[in-house]
C-alpha cells in the first residue's frame, strides 16, 4: 500500500467510526425505551472507537513516516471529523469514537511485539460488549428470519478470538475472561436485566470454551481451524443467548428465526473476516 493510499484509508476509517455511532444511535432509537435518544452513552462512544484502534495502529504503521509526519496525520484525521461533527447533524460527542481511534493505535504501539496481540484481544472484547448493547434490536430478513443487530458485532468475534489462538491458548482464555466481566460490568452500568446479563455471560463462556478447544485439536490450515471451530462455537453460542434471553417471551416460531438469522450473520461474518485476514499473509500455528 502506497503512502497515499494509507493516509486516505486512515482518514476514511476514523469518519467510518463516526459513520458507526450515527448508525447505532438510530438502533438506539429503535430500541424499546430508549425512542427519544438524542446521543449515545459516551461508554458506547469509547467503544466504537476502540473497535478502529487495530486498523488506525496497522495503517499508521503502513504509513512509513517519522513520528511527525505520523502525528500530522493523525492531527489530519482528528480536524476532519471534528469539522464533520461540528457541521453534520449528528451530536458533536461522536467526535469521541475517531478521536479514540487515533490515541489507541498509538497507545497499543508502545507495546512493541505485543502491539498485534492486544489489538486483536481489543476488537474481540469491544465487539462482544457492542454485540449486549445492540441485541434487542432486529432487522427482519427478507425471506425467513429476524436478525439481532448484536449479531454483526459478535460474527467478528470468533475470528478475532483465532488470531489470539496464535499467541497461545492461556492469552485466549485470559481474553474470554475480560470479555465476559466486562460484559457483567457494562450490563448493570446501562440497566440491562438480569436474564440478559447472564445470557450473554454464559454463551461466552460456554461457547467460546467450546471453540477454543475444537481450534487446538484440528491440525489443518488456519482457515480450516477457523471453520471447523466455528462450527460449533457458533450454533452453541446462539441457542445458548437466545433461549436464556428470549424462552418465555417469545413464541417458539420467532426464537427460531433469531437463531437461524444468528447462525447464518455470524458465519457469514465469521467467514468474510477470516478471509480479509487470511489476505494479509499466512497465519501461524497456533501455540499451547
């Protein structure tokens, strides 16, 4: 990639970041309760921009500039979306989602070796907190099935969560642990109920356990692995929220149509993830 190719992907994924708060506010006023939302919570804010800090530290690292052409590029990115929130029609806190974007990318990138491994374990625990703030929000399929906007989030997660395989089983684990306590955390900051909370705890736990062991035991390519794992991680990680979430509240004929929407998002996702990774060069083994 050239460095003009860089510094205009840079640019385009802090406004894309900016592009995602708008998106999720709409949801939020979708959502029951919460119909006269005019901003999102800056915990939410925060997170979005945390989702980009893999992208903003890889292309930065692209860039190939000293550290002030590096910063004027940043400073760049910044001006730009703050003119864009100033003068679009969207609340000017979402200036905080770009604005993270472009500190975490360099925040991680004082980690040196480990820079790669704690972008990859941010996307993953980001992705399942947005996944609980999003999941009482459906889009109806064309043909059959109502989709969780909550799903496009976690279809990522089970990607992101093989790439940590690289760096050594204990760090996944590890991984799955902060997610699954920051997820109790978020829950009773923003109200979730109850049954929710323990809901997205558990599919974590249970599920991405699930993945973690089919991954280490399948000798195969990395897209293979991948695959294979999510075969099962992802069927499990479904029925488990759903029914724990929904049995009781919804009729039988529309759980099975979240989980059938749930199944067939996350692979998709799961799948375009992996391939977009499998992209950038040959994944390693994965270690003990």
């Amino acid at each position: 990639m050239s460095r003009y190719r860089a510094i205009f992907a840079y640019l385009t994924l802090t406004l894309t970041s900016q592009a995602l708060c708008v998106a999720l506010l709409r949801v939020a006023r979708s959502s029951q309760g919460v119909a006269a939302a005019e901003t999102l919570p800056v915990v939410v804010l925060v997170l979005v921009g945390w989702l980009f800090v893999g992208g903003t530290y890889a292309l930065a690292s692209r860039l190939s500039l000293q550290p002030r052409g590096r910063f004027l590029t940043q400073g760049a990115a910044l001006t730009l979306n703050s003119v864009v929130a100033w003068f679009a029609p969207v609340p000017f806190a979402f200036v905080i989602a770009p604005t993270v974007a472009v500190l975490g990318g360099e925040l991680v990138r004082v980690f040196g070796r480990h820079a790669p491994m704690l972008a990859a374990m941010g996307v993953y625990v980001v992705c399942t907190l947005l996944a609980n703030f999003t999941f009482d929000s459906f889009l109806a399929l064309p043909v059959y099935g109502q989709l969780s906007v909550g799903t496009l989030f976690f279809g990522v997660t089970f990607t992101q969560r093989d790439r940590v395989h690289a760096f050594g089983k204990g760090r996944v684990y590890a991984m799955i642990a902060v997610a699954a306590t920051a997820n109790l955390a978020l829950s009773a900051y923003l109200g979730i109920p109850l049954r929710f909370l323990l809901a997205g705890f558990l599919a974590i736990l249970i599920a991405e356990a699930a993945d973690t062991e089919v991954y280490g035991r399948i000798n195969k390519s990395w897209l293979m692995r991948v695959a294979t794992s999510n075969a099962v991680s992802i069927p499990l990680d479904s029925v488990i929220f759903t029914l724990i979430a929904f049995a009781g509240t919804l009729s039988a004929a529309t759980i099975g149509e979240i989980v059938f929407a749930d199944i067939l998002a996350k692979t998709v996702v799961g799948l375009l993830a992996a391939v977009r990774i499998m992209q950038r060069g040959p994944r390693p083994a994965p270690t003990s």
